[in-house]
C-alpha cells in the first residue's frame, strides 16, 4: 500500500489539489480550502495496464429495452422537476439553504410515494424521530407508510437499507453521515464525498432510489452540496427568500430530463402546497398601475411565467450611488444602465438604483434585460407603463434588441391572464396572437421613444 498523502479540498467546489492555498483555483472561492484525508489508498506505484487486464466487450447503442418505468408522487410540480416522476435506482440531489422548507418538501414527498405503494424509508440525522412526526402530524401525513430512521452512522444505515430492501430512501442531511472509514469529521469535505459515493453506489445496486438532502454552506466550514453535485443523476435546488411565501425547486442537472425546469410551491402553515399556476399568483399583489412596476413574460423550464419587476430611482446622497438587486444579476443590471447611458444618453449618475423580482423569484434569463430596463425608464422618469402590457427581449451591448425563444409561449400566457399589448424585439418569425396587440422595436433607442416619448 502506497503512504497516504495529505490532500487539501474545496469545500464550495470539491476541487483537490496538493497545497494549501487561501483561494481555490478551480471556483474563486476564498478560505474554501480544507485538508483532507483521501478517499482510498490504492496501489499507487504500478501504473494500471502494465499488466495485462481483461478486455471490456463493447457494444453498439442500439436498444430493446424500454425506459425504465417512473413514479409519480402526485404532486406535479415535483413530478415535473424529476422530469416526469422518480426514476429507480437513481440518485438525486436536493440543496438549499438551511431552514428553506427541504424536510417539509422531501417528507411531503416520501409520504406521497409511499401512497402510490413504493416502500420509503426516511433517515434523519438532524432531527430525533419524535420531530419528524410532530412535522409530519403538523401536515397531516401520519397515515402515510413512511418508515423513519434517526441515524448518522453509514454502516448502520446501509446494513438497515440492506434488510429493508426499500425502493426510495431519503437521506436528511448528506453532512450529517458519517462514515467509520473515514478519519476527519461529519460534513468535512472527505466525509461528505464518501457518505454520498456509498450510498449512491448502494443504489444503483440494489437499484433504490436515493434523495440526499445537502445544506449550502456560505463559510466553508462543512462542505456544500456541490462536492456531491457530479456523483448523483439529478441536482435540484430549493430556494426562496425568507419571509416569502414562495419556494422554487430548480432542477440544474438531469439526466432523465430537461435541466432548468422549476416547480413552484407556496409554504403554508400546513407545509408546502403547489402553486400550479405561478403567474397569477406572482401577479396577484399588483394593485395600481405605478412607475417602476413592469411585467416581464418569462420562461422558466418549460413554461411561461409572468413576473413583475420593481425598479426605484432616486437621487442619492452617496458619492458612490447604490445599485441594489433582489433576484436577478447586479453585472447585468449594471450592463444596462451602462448601455442606457452610452446608447439613449440616459445617465443614472447620482441617481441610487434598486430593482426587485416581485415574489422571491430569481431570474437568469437575458430576455429580461429589456423589462429591466422599462421599469428603470418608467422609474425615473416617473411614468408607469400601461397595467396591461408585458414586456421581453434581449438588450446587446449596441443597443439593438434581439430576439428571444418561445415568443409564442410567452404572448399566449400574458394573453391567458389578461394582458392585451406586449413589447418584443424586432427579429424572428412574425407570428400573431389573438387578443395581444405585438409591439415590435428594434433597439433600446426605438424603445424610448416609443414607449416614454423620447425619454
Ligand atoms: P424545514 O423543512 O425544517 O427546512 P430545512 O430542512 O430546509 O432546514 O423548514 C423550516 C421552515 O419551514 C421553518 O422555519 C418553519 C417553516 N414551516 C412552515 O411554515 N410550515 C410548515 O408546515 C412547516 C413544517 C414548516
Ligand atoms: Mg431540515
């Protein structure tokens, strides 16, 4: 056996390196770095292949199997971000910040698979099993054939998940386990990286389904969900702000559907329930028409979600004027206002900045940057867009507008909840759709004028 060398690992990334250092190459992360122990000393000084192995059979991709069959828990907006239900023998990941709504979601969930008849076995180590069940009585799940487990030590866990043999095991948290094989402790980088490998190779063997439950961690100080991200099948996120009501479950990665997808759900005293029409209940606080409130026609996943966006400006009485952002990119807001300035000789100097995504949403999509920068026009210029118009597009650097995918989609939600005008790029197939008066602009300058008569 080779001597075991030191390792160092980042607990943001998992990225390994040799040495210390106070920045992580891989991410940029700083004081991300931590030793740790290595996950197993092999042979190290043979290379492999200088003596002769077996050779692997190789095939071609055709196929007769067909696809494996999936649960569907019967909450849909969940079954939706799986991409059409539970897969067996597959690994999921399930991050989010401590305290979002993850427990209340996955025991949500294991009591629904348990109904459709899959034996689930739910295992926390954070919470005693006497907990579990007050949360369970508080969301009317006690009837559910969950059976729950207080446990962190690996070798127990897998001994009873060998003897159980069920078909869904929910594992609350990943950084709580620990394994005896492993000498650094619970939620180290080494820890974490050996807990989620045992548990995902026991399922892809004994072909149960496994949900890990990883905190995202902002100090480094136990490693976050993203040292497992590359070792399971899917990666959804549970965010939120707190003191929101609203919860959004992104998948990020899939391998048996489409990433991005986002199913939405509302917390409620009694847990969480689905929204299954997100843009009325993102819409439903709109009151009057006001300056600085635009609708953005979004699309997240698969479906159009109508989003309103709030924007301030005032004079400040900084040197340095604030720019503050809720839910979307502070680069890509402060691209726009530069490209306000340089191509409408529109200058927010002197002026604070705050824009907000109504909800707690968060949006990534560049065809937001044109709503942005209506509702920072409308904003200082103290004029509000008409209440029944939406608005989409991608703003270049030129200040041209460019089209942006599934205009259709787009136009036919704002339609379906009442809108009547949308403002959308020039470019692209024309299309009409019935009820929606299309507006269509070239570039920011065009806009302005259009829209704000000249600015
Ligand atoms: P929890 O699922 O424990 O979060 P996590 O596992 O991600 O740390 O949920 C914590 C919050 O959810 C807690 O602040 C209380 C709130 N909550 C409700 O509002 N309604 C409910 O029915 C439940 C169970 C929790
Ligand atoms: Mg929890």
């Amino acid at each position: 056996m080779a001597k075991s060398k030191t390792q160092f690992s980042c607990t943001e990334c998992g990225n390994i390196t040799t040495k210390w250092s106070g920045r992580c190459e891989a991410c940029g992360e700083w004081n991300t770095i931590v030793e740790d122990a290595p996950l197993s000393t092999g042979p190290s000084s043979a290379t492999l292949g200088t003596s002769k192995g077996r050779s692997v059979p190789l095939t071609d991709l055709r196929t007769e199997e067909t696809p494996p069959p999936r649960t569907h828990s019967g909450m849909a907006e969940l079954d939706r971000v799986l991409g059409g239900g539970l897969v067996p023998a597959s690994a999921i990941l399930v991050g989010g910040d401590p305290g979002i709504g993850k427990s209340t979601l996955l025991l949500q969930a294991a009591a629904q698979f348990a109904r459709q008849g899959m034996k689930t076995i739910y295992v926390s180590g954070e919470e005693a099993s006497a907990q579990v069940r007050m949360r369970a009585q508080r969301l009317n799940l006690t009837d559910a054939p969950v059976q729950l487990a207080a446990e962190t030590n690996l070798r127990d866990i897998l001994t009873t998940l060998e003897q159980e043999k069920p078909q869904l095991a929910i594992i609350d948290s990943i950084q709580t386990m620990w394994s005896d094989t492993v000498g650094s402790a619970p939620g180290s980088v080494s820890q974490v990286r050996a807990a989620a490998h045992e548990l995902t190779s026991f399922a892809k063997r004994k072909g149960m389904a496994v949900i890990l439950v990883g905190h995202v961690t902002k100090e480094g100080q136990i490693a976050g969900p993203r040292v497992v991200e590359h070792m399971v099948d899917t990666v959804l996120y549970f965010e939120g702000e707190r003191g929101h009501q609203f919860r959004i479950l992104r998948a990020v990665k899939n391998r048996f559907g489409p990433a991005d997808e986002i199913g939405v759900f509302e917390m409620t005293g009694s847990g969480l329930s689905e929204v299954i029409n997100p843009s009325a209940l993102f819409l439903s606080d709109r009151g009057e028409p006001s300056p600085g409130s635009v609708v953005f026609a979004g699309i997240e996943g698969t479906r159009p979600v109508l989003i309103e966006l709030q924007a301030l400006v005032a004079p400040s009485p900084h040197s340095q004027p604030r720019r503050t952002v809720v839910g979307w990119d502070g680069g890509r807001l402060a691209m726009i206002l530069a490209v306000l300035e340089a191509r409408c000789g529109i200058p927010f100097t002197g002026l604070d900045v705050y824009l907000n995504v109504a909800g707690g949403m968060k949006i990534n999509e560049p065809a937001a940057d044109l709503a942005v920068a209506a509702a920072l026009l409308s904003a200082r210029e103290d004029a509000a867009l008409p209440a029944d118009t939406v608005v989409f597009g991608e703003i270049s650097l030129s200040g041209a507008l460019r089209a942006v995918g599934q205009t259709e989609n787009r136009l036919k939600e704002a339609q379906k909840l009442g809108f009547t005008t949308a403002i959308a790029p020039k470019g692209g197939k024309s299309l009409t759709v019935d009820g929606i008066a299309l507006n269509r602009i070239g570039d920011l300058t065009g806009f302005v004028g259009d829209v704000f008569g000249a600015g």
